[in-house]
C-alpha cells in the first residue's frame, strides 16, 4: 500500500515541478529573445537501507530549446537582433558576464546601454556608456557610433563595440536567472563573425499553443495522481476494518 501511496505522491509533487516551468515558458512568450526550458519524466528508484523497491517519477530539465525565434522588424534604432547563432554579452545582476540573445536595446538614467530587463550591454572594456547623443546608431558588426548634441547630422562619433559571441551550442547552460554560461565557467572571447539585424527583435521561440497543451496536460495527470492517493487511503482503510472484523 505504501508503493502505491509514495508513486502517487512523488508523482504528484513532480508534476507540480514540470508545471511550474511550462508556466515560465508561457510567462515569457512575448519576451525578446527568450529560449524556452525542456522537460522530461523519467523513473528514479529510491535508494537507502535494503533494495530500492521504491520508484518515483522525476521531472528533470534536459536542456534548452536552442531553435530561433523569428525577426520582427520594428524600426527602432536601439532595437538589435542576432543573424543566426551568437549571444550578446551582459553584466548580470551578481556582476559576472554572462550572455542572452534580448536585444531590446536602451539608455538608461545613468547612460549605460542596457537591455530591456535592465542588464548591461558589455563592450570592448566592459559595460557601455552612452555620452548625450541626439542619434544613436548600431552597425550590423556591433559598432555604435553616436551624433553628439550640437553636431551635423555627418558627424557621427564612434564610441565602442557590442561584445558578441558564437560558442558552441552543447557548451551552454542556462542559469536560473535565464542568462546562458559557458558549462565550465570561462568567459568566452568576442566573435567577429557574429552579425546583427538592426531595427529588428528577435521573438520567444516559445509555442503559445503547444505550452497550453501541455498545462492542460499536467493539470489532469495531477488530479490522476490526487485521486490515486485517495485510492490508496480508502484501501488502506479497508483493510483495516477487515483486520479488525477477524
């Protein structure tokens, strides 16, 4: 009776897991550049004292879905996206580097290029600050050049270099702050490779429909597994009355 009970529950606590990460994904369908979390189930037997005769169900993240979200173009000059493969590099909120594909792109109160959650931009030596411009222009290779105040519309000023970087794929892990590192911890050098497409987002790859799919999914395995717990107690309490009864 016990079995019964521990699968059901486990499975029921696993499945809240699995929830909780579909409803992320659908959490962020409309934020630039997100990569939506994979998920999976898989059989881990319990092991302690004797045989492991206990097996619960583990909800696991494998990885990333590294596909692309598409190119809308917007028109906005601090608008940036990715051609292809490559990362932008930020400061994260601990100030270590780290890397995203969100190019929405802006200036914040103390001229720091930042993206649109508020993350500074990394440049050639570090994060990029922004002098007062009446234009702020970003060329397909990175380089941002401004008009400063006062100056003709051909005097455009040169100011630094988005920091961008093309590793391989299977050396990425996402953090749990959403921005990807390099599986060992090294920083990764700038690629000269690595395009933009200005005046254009890239947006989630999330599929809207097939994460509501799968919610509904898990609501249902969850009641499944509530109502074998139920199942499981009502035995139990069956057997008990027949113990008594003899």
């Amino acid at each position: 009776m016990d079995r019964m009970l521990y699968v059901a529950m486990s499975g029921a606590k696993e499945t809240l897991l699995a929830q909780s990460t579909n409803s992320n994904n659908l959490a962020n369908a409309s934020t630039p550049g997100f990569l939506a979390d994979l998920q999976q189930f898989r059989s881990m037997p319990v092991f302690g004292d004797g045989f492991p005769t206990r097996v619960y169900g583990m909800d696991e993240r494998p990885g990333i879905d590294f596909k692309h979200g598409a190119i809308v173009h917007t028109g906005r000059d601090l608008d940036v996206a990715i051609n292809g493969d490559g990362w932008f590099a930020v400061q994260a909120r601990d100030g270590s580097e780290a890397y995203t594909r969100r190019g929405d792109l802006k200036v914040d109160a103390n001229g720091l290029l930042t993206t649109g959650n508020g993350l500074p931009v990394i440049g050639n030596s570090g994060p990029i600050a922004i002098p007062p411009a009446e234009k702020i222009e970003i060329a397909s290779d990175g380089t941002i050049s401004i008009r400063p105040l006062g100056q003709g519309a051909g005097e455009l000023a040169e100011i630094d270099r988005i920091k961008m970087v093309g590793p391989a794929l299977d050396g990425m892990e996402k953090g749990e702050d959403g921005l990807m590192r390099q599986q060992d911890g090294q920083l990764l050098e700038a690629d000269a490779e690595v395009q933009l497409a200005t005046g254009s987002l890239e947006s989630s790859n999330v599929n809207i429909v097939d994460s509501m799919v799968d919610m509904i999914e898990f609501s249902r395995r969850f009641e499944m597994q509530v109502k074998m717990m139920k199942t499981a107690e009502q035995t139990d309490e069956s057997s008990a009355s027949i113990m008594r009864m003899s």
